[in-house]
C-alpha cells in the first residue's frame, strides 16, 4: 500500500513540523485497534449501508535490524507496533469485489476511494503487469482472492472497508497490514478452520501477484505473528522464530525521513534480482543447488565464484552476510542491557545499507547522523527497504521525550513516535 507522496524538503530544512504533518495528511497516531475498527465499521455501514460480520486488524512494523536478508535467507529482528489497520468484511451474492477506504484520501483523487470488480474479472494480470495502471486496491482484493484460493472464501460476492492509522509511504508495512488484515477478516468469514500460520504465505502471494512487488516475507510475518513482549528474531533460512525482549531503560524512537518510501518505483527488484543471481552462480559453480544465498554462502569459503561473474553481486552478498551476523549480535545485546553494543549495531547496519547494498538516501542520512549525535541516543538506522521512509533510533528510555522533541523540531522529521511492541493479526466475529 505504500505509494509515493511529494517529496518534502530535507529533514534539516527549515520547516515547520505542523505544515509537514498537514501536507502528509497523517492523522494523529491513535494505537487503538478498536478505534480503527470502529472508523472502519463506520465507513462500510456509510457506504454500503449494512452492518459487516467479521474484522481483521494487524499491526504496522519497525525493523529495528536485518534489512533485505529475507529474501535471502539471512536473519532479521523486527518488531510489530501500535499503529493498525483494520478491515471489516461481509460476504454478498452480487459476484462483486467491492472496497472503500478511508486511508488513500490523501494520496489519490477523492473519487478513488472505492474500488469494485467481479470476481470473474479478478485475476493478477489486470492488477499488476504491461501497461496495468496501479491501484491502491490490488493489496486488499488481490489479499481476499488469494484466501478465496485456498477455499477459505466463497466466491460469491465480498464488500470490503478500511481504515489504519499505518502513515501510508513511511516504510512502516502498510501495505502488509492491510494484506493480513484483509485475510483476517476472510478468516472471520470462513466455516472452515483456517490455519493462520498460512496467512503470511498468502499475503506475501498477494503482494507479488497483485501489487506486482517481488518482496520478501518478513513483513507479512510481523504482521501476523507480532507480540508485545518486543522482538522476533526470524532465520528466513529456517524458518525458526525467537522472542526477543528489550531490556528495561531502553527504547526506540521512529522518525520519518521526509521521503516516500514506494518499492514498486525504486530499484528494490533489481537488488533483489542481484542477489538469486548470485545464488545461481554459485549453485553453478558448485554443481549443487542451495535454497537460498545465505546456505550457499555457509558452505563455501569465498565469493570468488561470484565475484567472476557478477562483480557488482559482491557487495551485496557481503551486506546479506553481515546483516545477518549484526542482527545476531543485536539481539543478544539488546537482551542483556548492552546498550552501547546495540547502538553500535544499528549504525554499523545503516552503513552497509548505505555503502554496500545502496538503498539509504541523504534524508535518510541525514536523519541517522542528526539521531546519533542527540543526548541518551545509542544507535540509529535506517528501517525497511529504504529508498526514503524512517530511521529508528535506540534510546534510554528516561531520554525519549527529549529525543521525540529533538527528531520532531532539530530534526524537522514529520512523523515521530516512540515504537510501542505490539500484538499481531487478530480477528473477530462482529455483531450484525
């Protein structure tokens, strides 16, 4: 869902925090699911003038480390936060997919807040491909018609409203929420048993079908499974999942860049395609076939054969394999307390996002140098795929206020929040 906005000034340009927050048109942040499902089920009783029956609501998320190691089977740390999407959902025998929101108000036309298609019509070819004009709607249609894939979802008609209070263009998953979200509700619609542990799975498909982005699943996996007890440590090669505590006094501060974040107009596909080359390189040269980069990698002693045959690969494998190990180390500092170690991390992880896999900005920059050099502030990093969006930063947590206010003002940031863990995709059966 994440679409671009026009490009503010620098985040240490001489602007006022209030004229960015009304030319973003972001609403203050509420960190109540039943605020949003409230506004959503508003909006759909308005719009198609009966009650839904089930809501889907899922968190947005801050990657505190790891950035584009899911892809390649490295390791990264994110963390589930207060700001939700929710989706309220009823079934309907008129063959139509039918969507509104009150998100997109501020980045599209007026008129296109609503969006209908048959299901006959719904296929990923008319949403994302030649010559296909982009719609905000591909995320939550494309998310119902792949749970209607699965038999979750009867086919028979679908109206769908929703309402976030996920900053759209920030980096923050909107786009996956609203794809968990969206399933969520379907959930709530289905007299099977559905498995949640296939949603992320399926909203992931979604967004590579229908929104036409080749993510990976990291975000779509804290959206789903997020707890409020901190972080999870996610081995993409594994599969397996860790929770992560934060130590007592510490905390983290989310400011926004002053850029859109928007993978689908950025160079996010080429990195991507960058790096399964270089896994097929290697499963070339080796005579064996690895699923991902980082298990090539381990088994392997050099970069030599990428190297060969596809020098500007190097750098990126080098940042895969880094990141995975400062994700490691982060979390096992971040556990004890080792605020200095932590901090290092983060900043040492910006860099390799900055000088090896190229995907920070000098907003992005900017706003990390600004974070590091404030009182209380261990380590700050860019969070995300990059190309814009926001920087987290580590802090005491007795310094938080002073650093909000610094990132807000100093900082000209037009977004600042301190980044509350959170629950993940919850689902509930409303009353008619």
């Amino acid at each position: 869902m994440d679409q671009p906005h026009p490009t503010p000034p620098s985040p240490l340009a001489p602007q006022s925090h209030s004229l960015l927050t009304d030319r973003f048109g972001w609403r203050p942040l509420a960190a109540d699911a039943g605020h949003v499902r409230e506004r959503a089920t508003d909006l759909f009783v308005r719009t198609f003038g009966t009650r839904p029956i089930s809501c889907g609501h899922a968190p947005g998320r801050v990657n505190i480390i790891g950035d584009h190691t899911d892809y390649a089977g490295g390791s990264a740390a994110p963390m589930a936060i207060q700001l939700r999407t929710a989706v309220v959902a009823k079934l309907t025998n008129d063959g139509m997919v039918s969507v509104v929101t009150e998100w997109a108000g501020h980045e599209v036309p007026a008129g296109s807040r609503s969006y209908s298609r048959a299901w006959k019509d719904i296929t990923p070819a008319a949403f994302a491909g030649p010559n296909v004009t982009k719609t905000w709607a591909a995320y939550a249609i494309g998310a119902a018609a792949c749970a209607a894939q699965t038999g979750w979802l009867r086919k028979c008609g679908l109206q769908l409203a929703i309402a976030s209070d996920i900053p759209v263009g920030a980096g923050l998953s909107s786009s996956a929420a609203l794809e968990v979200a969206t399933i969520g509700a379907c959930v709530g619609l289905s007299k099977l048993n559905p498995t949640i542990s296939r949603v992320p799975e399926l909203a992931q498909r979604a967004e590579h079908l229908y929104a036409g982005v080749p993510c990976g699943i990291m975000d779509q996996l804290i959206c789903t499974l997020g707890s409020p007890g901190g972080l999870i440590l996610i081995n993409f090669a594994t599969g397996k999942k860790l929770d992560v505590s934060v130590a007592p006094g510490l905390a983290f501060v989310v400011a926004h860049s002053g850029v859109s974040h928007n993978l689908v107009a950025t160079a996010y596909a080429d990195r991507r395609a960058k790096i399964e080359s270089a896994l097929q390189i290697i499963c070339r040269g080796t005579g064996r076939k690895y699923p991902t980069l980082m298990q090539a990698i381990s088994r392997i002693s050099d970069v030599d054969l990428v190297d060969a045959d596809d020098p500007e690969a190097v750098p990126l494998v080098a940042h895969v394999l880094a990141e995975s190990r400062l994700t490691r180390d982060f979390c096992v500092s971040i556990s004890d307390g080792d605020a200095a170690a932590a901090g290092a991390y983060m900043t040492e992880s910006h860099e390799s996002l900055k000088k090896d896999y190229k995907v920070s900005c000098p907003e992005l920059d900017a706003m990390v140098e600004f974070a590091c050099a404030l009182p209380g502030v261990h380590g700050a990093r860019m969070s995300g795929g990059g190309f814009g969006g926001c920087i987290v930063a580590l802090c005491d947590d007795e310094a938080c206020g002073a650093v909000e206010h610094a990132l807000r003002t100093g900082g000209r940031s037009p977004l600042v929040f301190r980044a509350v863990p959170s629950e993940g995709l919850e689902v509930e059966t409303l009353n008619a």
